[in-house]
C-alpha cells in the first residue's frame, strides 16, 4: 500500500486532478490499496472537512479498484472517534489508527482508546515510536489483537517485531521503506505502507513480490535520501522536480537544499524514466518552490 502524497495547488488548496493523476499511476503499477491523509499525505496539516473531503473523494474514486484506508487517527480520543465514524460513513474500507501522542497516556489509556476506535470498523494499528515518543509494546497489540476489528499492525519498531507478530497470526506491514524487504522476505510481513512508492510504485510492487536482494540493494541509497530530513520533505521536493505535482509546499514542510536536489538529480538517473513518477526532471531553483499555509 502507498501512504499516498497530497498535491496542492499553488493557493495551497487540494490539487484533486493531480491527486487522481497520481493515484492512477499507482493503479498502474499494481499497488493493491492507499493510506489516504497519513503523515505522507500530510492529514495533520489538514482542517478535518479536508481531511474527510479526500478521504471520500479517494473512495468515489478508486474504491471499486483499490483498499481505502482513512487516517483518522488522533491523539484525541473524541476526535477519532469522530472522525472514524464520518470515514466509515463515507465508505473507507479500513481506519488508520495511531496511538495518542504528544499528551501520551497509560497502558490502560491506550487500551481503552483503541478499543473504542475498534468499535467502529476494520482498523490499521500504527506503531511509529520516532514520532510518538511512545513504543506499542507487543502485550498491548496482542490484547487488542482479540478484537474482531483489529486488522493487522503498521510497524515501524522493526522486522524482528514484525516476524514476532505475524508468529501470532496478527497482519503487519512494515512502516519503514529500507526494512520493507528483509521483513517481507525473511520475516514474513504482509508487506509495506510504503513512501517510495509515490515514486517507484513498479519496483516496490517487484520488491515485494521478487525475493531480490539486487533490486533491494539499488533502491536503498534512494529510501536513504527521502528520509535524510524527516518525511514527507525530501519526497514532496523530487515529486516537484519530476513535474508529478506543482512544487507546493504546506508549511512547516519545505524543499530540501540545492545540493541535496541534485543528489537525488543523480540517484534518479540509475533508473529508467518509466520507472519513476513524473514527465520530465529539473534541478529546480529555490525560487521557483512555494510556500503556503
């Protein structure tokens, strides 16, 4: 699955025709489903009638091809509660539930939180402690893993954590793109939510599918690079340079530095134009970048 990018248009609203421009590409290369305003796709930076605005357009227009995924998690158990209902009710297939962070809370918080997110639907588990400041140990994720609704675990503590829970029957995708395929291959993982592949969706398709170390080992300077400054920067400047979206920047994200666009400038040439996302590919200059609020 692709934690898929949001373009904007130059006044910084949703850019819905390159949205579909890209969604469509992923359709082509055989992504199998899309987690719709996740941190990629910048659902914090979002107001919530945006956020529920794309998250039931991206249902009208792909659900018939593609598994929705709704990230209407949130540190507020009110909120995604709330927001959880209205994806349900405009026909996601699946919620993208993180655990309450910033505030953090207990175990027995965090028990109660998801239990009731549970409640309402299928439901994606999103562990990234890097951003939380807070681990989802496995005794938390084994207890709720009794729920009916509990769909399986995006993982960003790593493979070993993966190959523990799928040991237990319980579904996980790896949450980091450089450990994608060793958890895939040797732990045994569902697969990835991935960032990459709003860039290289054919390869990342491969690389789950192919047990391929090569392919793997040339890929991994390229997942370096998107994560040298925390995602979705890195991503939305080379998505810009290769004309897949307009080069709008919702603040706080901005473009990364000269020399590290034309590292990526080099990267991008050890593939083929038709295996990454975009016409064409420009050194872009710092002026022609926008930045809105």
């Amino acid at each position: 699955m692709t934690a898929i990018k949001t373009p904007y248009k130059p006044n910084g609203e949703v850019d819905l025709e390159s949205y579909d421009r890209l969604v469509e590409t992923q359709i082509k290369n055989g992504v199998e489903g899309l987690i719709v305003c996740g941190t990629t796709g910048e659902g914090h930076l979002m107001d919530w009638e945006e956020h529920l605005m794309l998250i039931a357009h991206s249902v009208n227009q792909f659900g018939d091809t593609l598994v929705i995924v709704g990230n209407t998690g949130s540190n507020n158990t009110r909120e995604a509660l709330k927001g959880t209902r209205y994806g349900f009710a405009f026909g996601m297939d699946a919620a993208l539930q993180i655990n309450p962070y910033y505030g953090k809370t207990s175990d027995a918080g965090l028990r109660e939180h998801f239990k009731r997110v549970l409640d309402l639907g299928p439901s994606i588990i999103y562990n990234v402690p890097g951003r939380t400041g807070q681990d989802l140990h496995p005794e938390i994720i084994e207890e709720l893993a009794e729920h009916p609704n509990l769909i399986g675990v995006k993982e960003c503590a790593g493979n070993e954590r993966m190959g523990h829970y799928e040991s237990k029957g319980i579904a996980c995708w790896s949450g980091n793109d450089d450990q994608c395929f060793e958890g895939r291959h040797r732990h045994g993982s569902h697969g990835v939510i991935s960032v990459i592949s709003n860039l290289l969706p054919g390869l990342m398709r491969r690389l789950m599918d192919t047990d391929d170390p090569e392919l793997n080992a040339r890929l991994q300077p390229l997942m370096s690079w998107l994560f040298h400054v925390p995602s979705p920067n890195a991503l939305n400047t080379v998505l810009s340079m290769t004309g897949a979206i307009k080069p709008v920047f919702r603040l706080p994200y901005s473009p990364v530095d000269l020399e590290a666009r034309q590292q990526v400038i080099d990267l991008l040439l050890g593939f083929s134009p038709e295996e990454w996302v975009g016409s064409g590919l420009e050194l872009m200059e710092d002026k022609q970048f926008i930045l809105t609020a």
